[in-house]
C-alpha cells in the first residue's frame, strides 16, 4: 500500500465574515474568512470547507491536523503524488501573497 501523502497548510480562520473568501496572509498563516459564528466547530468545517473548494479537493479530502479550538490552525489536503503536494504549495504561496478580493 502506498504511503498518503498530505500538503500541509498553515491557516487563521477569521468566522463571521460577510462571505467566505480564502486568501491573503496573517503571518506565515493563509486567511481563511468563513460567515459560520466560532461555535460546536462551525467555524472550523466551513473553514475546511472553504479550503477544499479553494484548492479544488473534495471536502473529505480536507481534515484538520491541529487548533481544533484555536484562529490558528493547520489542515492537510491530501494528494495523489508528488506533484499534486507541489501543486498545493505553489497555489498557497500565490494565496499568500494576493490580497483577498483581488
């Protein structure tokens, strides 16, 4: 069986927002901005929501890796190889650097 392979990504979720947008950096985190409230972990799925569809990966494909109850958190995306990790990481750094909206 072969080994799964995760892109991992540093995220802060900002809940309440007007509407759900992925993108934009609040230190080495990309900014998730989700309108779920921050309560029983609605906040966290409409993040990994958001995050799956911002990547293009089904939704359980997303899972949360640690902050379960933290802004700060860290999800994994799952890959079919190497080059779809790549992928991933290329698509955040170009998350990191646009502003959100833009």
């Amino acid at each position: 069986m072969a080994e799964e392979l995760w892109a991992r990504i540093p995220i802060r979720v900002k809940p309440g927002a007007s509407r759900a947008r992925v993108g934009g950096a609040h230190g080495d985190r990309l900014v998730v901005a989700v309108s779920a409230r921050a309560v029983d972990g609605k906040a966290t799925e409409a993040a990994l929501a958001a995050v799956a569809d911002a990547f293009g990966a089904r939704r359980r494909h997303v899972r949360l890796a640690s902050g379960a109850t933290s802004r700060d958190k860290v999800v994994e995306i799952a890959c079919v190889d190497e080059a779809r990790r790549q992928e991933v990481a290329r698509e955040l750094t170009e998350r990191l650097t646009t502003a959100p909206g833009a």
